[in-house]
C-alpha cells in the first residue's frame, strides 16, 4: 500500500480535482484505492456525493474528535465510504473506490489537538507528540487496510497539524500548482517547511519517515492555438530550476468539463465521450495517472 498526501498550501491550485481524478482513474484500473478527504471544506467528499445524498454519514471530523475527548484513536475503518455513482463504473472494471469523507468543523479538532499538545511552537518538548503526529499513520497501519493499493490524502490548503499528520503518514507527496510565478515561489517554500517537519519529527522518532516529493503537477494551464501560453512555461522552467521534480504532463484549463463532473458525482476522468476538449482532458488525466504509477512504483 502506498500512501500519497496531495498538498499545496495554496488555495485553489487543483489539488481536490487532481485527487479525485486520480484516484478514479486508478479504481479504473483494477486499482483498491482509498481517499481521504482532510478538508473542512470537503470539496473531495463532494466530488464522490451530491450534497442531498450525503446527511448522517461519518466523516473524519468525528474521527478526530473522538481521539480530542477520550485520546485514544477509534478504528479508522469504521469511517469508509463506497460513494455509489463512481464505484458503479468501476466495479466492472475490477477496482473500487472508497472514500473518509470530511465536514466543515473539522477546522476545531485542528485547533484542539494543537492545544493540546501546547500550542504550535512546544509540539516537539511535549510527550504526546508523537501519538497526536502518528494519528493517521497508525490509524492506516491497521491489517484492514492491507486491502488497499492507494491511498491519496486530499489535504486542506495550510500546513496544520491535521495535514502534518498526513505527511507524517506519506511515502511520497504530490504538489498541484498553477503555472504563475507566485505559486513557484510557494513550491519552494513548501518543500522548506515539508524538510523542517522531517527534521523534528525524526529527531524524536525512533523510526524516521522520509516523505518524498515526487513532483509538481501543472493544472488549470491555459492553451492558445499554438500550445500552452509562454508564461507559463517560463514557469514550469523556473520550477525546473529549484530541482523540483515536475510531472511531464501537464493539465488544461476545462472549467466546463471539471463542473459538469462535479454535477455528475463522478470525476471527469470517468466522464462519457464528449468534445474534443473533454477528451484532451481525459487523455492528459489519464497520462497523468499512468505517471503518477511509474513516479510512485517501489
Ligand atoms: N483543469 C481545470 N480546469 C478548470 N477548472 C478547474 C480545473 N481543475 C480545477 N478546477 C476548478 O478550480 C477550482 C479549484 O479547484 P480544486 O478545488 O481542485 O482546488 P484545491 O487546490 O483543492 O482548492 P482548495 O485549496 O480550496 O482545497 C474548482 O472550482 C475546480 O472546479
Ligand atoms: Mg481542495
């Protein structure tokens, strides 16, 4: 099993659209692949459920808070999902797709277990760092989810505790980013604070982890008629030039097909023969996958 976050602590960047689209096509595959949805926004969640169809299911939120009250873990498994309208492409295909969903005061359970451990800047003096870190990790160690192959981490758009135990949890983290000079700036310093929170972790942990980056996914790029806009190629350049792994394929802009996706509670990946923009977004979805298996493959 391995275990992907997808982060960016920008917002907006395509992140819950790279995981959806990636973990479906997987599942198409033949791939068992568990997401998890660790946003309060839950765009992932509603990626796979149209809102009237998702009430009294269990989300991470509760998983979360659990641990805050009674500060010991309750079995993750309890928590999985088998959103209906994607499994039913998938299924025939010999793969499935299982989802934690999120809600939105998932943002209190972040606040709580930072306090609880003392506030940001204490964490690594205090004795239950490790146990609050190793959340997920130990959560996911358990036999029942031997059964998957993926296991993608849609993550929130900030680097809290919630999402450093995502990456505490990670062999390798995938960066969604726009093509513009300021995201290349983010990318820089998200890979700092993604090796100082190695650093710490490991100088208290007896066994080290060591996420690695596997690279930079290029989205919402914008074409003309001669190919991808200059700019932006200047900055999958410069993203070249800070040795940061970039994924060869790239991903248009297709607002239309990503929305009409969205409707159908399945990701575009998975959608039906459409135009010829809807193919090349499924075409370079789909590449993207078949990357993402050659980047990640032990
Ligand atoms: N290739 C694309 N073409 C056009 N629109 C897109 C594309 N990918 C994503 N979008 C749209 O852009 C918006 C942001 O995408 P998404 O939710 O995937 O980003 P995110 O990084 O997860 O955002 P957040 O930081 O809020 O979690 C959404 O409205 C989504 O539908
Ligand atoms: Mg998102």
């Amino acid at each position: 099993m391995s275990v992907v976050s997808v982060i960016n602590y920008k917002g907006g960047v395509g992140k819950t659209t790279v995981t959806a689209n990636l973990g479906a096509e997987l599942a198409a595959r033949g791939r068992k692949v568990l997401l998890i949805d660790l946003d309060p926004q839950a765009s992932l969640t509603y990626s796979f459920y149209r809102p009237s169809d998702f009430t009294e299911q269990p989300t991470i939120r509760s998983w979360f808070d659990a641990f805050v009250t009674t500060r010991a873990p309750e079995p993750l498994f309890k928590y999985v999902l088998a959103p209906h309208a994607v499994n039913a492409i998938v299924q025939p295909m010999g793969g499935n797709l299982h989802l934690i969903a999120s809600q939105l005061g998932l943002v209190d359970a972040d606040l709580d277990l930072a306090a609880g451990l003392g506030g940001s800047r204490f964490q690594k003096s205090s004795p239950r760092y490790l146990q609050v870190y190793r959340l997920l990790a130990d959560a996911l160690a358990d036999p029942s989810f031997n059964k998957y192959d993926t296991v993608l981490i849609d993550c929130p758009p900030n680097f809290n505790l919630v999402t450093r135990t995502a990456l505490v949890a990670s062999d390798h983290v995938i960066v969604p980013a726009r093509p513009d000079y300021l995201s290349t700036l983010g990318i820089d310093l998200l890979r700092t604070r993604l090796s100082a929170l190695v650093e710490d972790y490991n100088s208290v942990a007896p066994t080290p982890i060591n996420p690695e980056i596997i690279g930079v996914v290029y989205t919402m790029v914008q074409y003309t008629a001669n190919g991808p806009l200059l700019t932006q190629q200047t900055s999958v350049q410069a993203t070249t030039e800070i040795e940061m792994p970039v994924f060869r394929q790239t991903i248009r802009d297709n607002k239309s097909a990503v929305t009409e996706a969205g409707l159908r509670a399945v990701p575009a990946v998975l959608s039906p023969q459409g135009t010829a923009a809807v193919e090349n977004l499924r075409y370079e979805l789909q590449q993207l996958t078949s990357e993402f298996l050659a980047r990640t493959r032990p």
